[in-house]
C-alpha cells in the first residue's frame, strides 16, 4: 500500500496501540513492504442503524460506519461502485513473536470473478469476492501481535485518501474497531503493507464462548476513498479448528 497512517479504535475486549512511524522492509520479490501500527481510540460516534445509511444512497461517511452497533444484514454498496478498480490480490496474517504463518491466500492470475452458478442471462452472486469464511485454532484468540500482510492493484484513475473501516463483532456484540488511512495510490500501481495489531490477553470466558459459537464471530470491512464508500467486504470466523 502506499505511505498510510493508520487508526485503531479497539472496544471492550481490545485496547488501540500508538501510531508508529512506518518502518520498511525488502518484501520478496523486490519493492517495499511498509510496516504500520495502529493508532488509540477515536471518539464514539452517534449510533447510527444500517436502515438510516442505507437511506443515504451513495452518501455514505466513514463517521456514518463507525456509529454501527451491529453488523450488517447486507452490503452496503454495489461491486460497481468500486470505479478505482482496486483489486485485493493477495493476503496473510502471522504471528509477529515467532514469525508463523497464519493463513494467507492470492487470487490466481487472470481469475474470472464471474460466478459459475449465474444463469444464463449472466446474473451474478451479489456477495461473490466479497465474502470470507474463516477458521482458526483456538490458540488464535491468544495471540498478542498479529501481522496482516495485504497486496493490491490500482486502476487507472488516481486514489486519493484510501481508507479502511473494520468492525469485528461477536453476536453483535462491537469487539473491535481497525481504522486505516491507505493515503493516496497512484494509477496503475500495485501496493503492499503490513498493518500490526498489538491484542491483550482476552478474557477466559469471551474465548470459550467464541470458541463454542463458530461463525458468531463477523466483520464488515469498509472501504473509502475521499470520504465516499466504494467497497463493502464481510466475513464470519470460527475459532474450533483442530477439534
């Protein structure tokens, strides 16, 4: 990704980290990986429901997302809002104490994002590309600093003020708040970071209970530029792997 600061508001469970200057890297294969530590807490934001952004149309803010009390029943923007053409392209998260590899995943060359299940007047899944199940081990709800590699393309048109909006959930309960500022992405260019959150040691009895309720744990990822929502991810995750 390209030069970013980043902003972390961690609730209940998980407390934010101060803003570090990025450090760099060589990544492999040549170019810059930048490293980025999330910022404290924001203020809290007026709740808001997904009913009254969804009545904004396209006039969706980044302090509309973080008034959300739950997660979503829906998207929040159509994949054709996404005009920049940014393109997630790979992904991992690690542990940073001892270098594991957590999970990681890159989309193949030349990947159709068509859905094969769409008739034939070309229908297309609306959540296809946008939707993300995971599992992990229970070990994973231990760990005190996490790596989060991500890679991704720009159209041609310049990104000015790239930003993501995170909100994890446990049955719609707000665990946590990521907040980072990608800053600006010049066209046709393909960008790298790696964005590092610092985690407490959770409570014995959130880990049991998430453990014993996989996929009750969700996110809604937010994706502006300028101020406008472009892009709207979700996943769901469980913590039973192993079992």
């Amino acid at each position: 990704m390209s030069s970013q600061s980043s902003r972390n508001d961690f609730a209940a469970t998980v407390n934010g980290s101060d803003a570090a200057v990025p450090g760099r890297d060589r990544k492999s294969g040549g170019g810059v990986l930048k490293k980025l530590k999330s910022r404290k807490n924001q203020p809290d934001r007026r709740p808001v429901t997904e009913d009254e952004l969804r009545a904004l149309g396209k006039d969706i803010t980044p302090d509309g997302v973080l008034g959300l009390r739950s997660v979503t029943r829906d998207y929040l923007c159509k994949p054709e809002d996404n005009i920049y053409n940014i393109d997630f392209i790979r992904f991992k998260i690690r542990d940073l104490e001892t270098n594991t590899v957590l999970f990681e995943i890159a989309k193949p060359p030349n990947c159709d994002l068509l859905d094969e299940d769409g008739d034939e007047n070309g229908d297309v899944d609306s959540s296809a590309g946008r939707f993300v199940r995971y599992q992990f081990t229970p070990a994973f709800l231990r760990l005190r600093t996490v790596g989060a590699t991500v890679e991704f393309t720009v159209g041609e048109r310049p990104v000015q003020n790239f930003r993501m909006i995170e909100r994890h959930y446990f049955q719609d309960r707000l665990l946590k708040n990521f907040d980072f500022d990608f800053g600006f992405c010049i066209p046709n260019s393909r960008n790298t970071c790696e964005h590092i959150y610092e985690f407490p040691q959770l409570p014995e009895d959130m880990i049991r209970q998430m453990v014993e309720h996989p996929y009750e744990t969700r996110s809604d990822s937010f994706y502006f530029v300028d101020n406008k929502l472009i892009m709207h991810n979700k996943a769901d995750y469980a913590y039973n792997g192993g079992q």
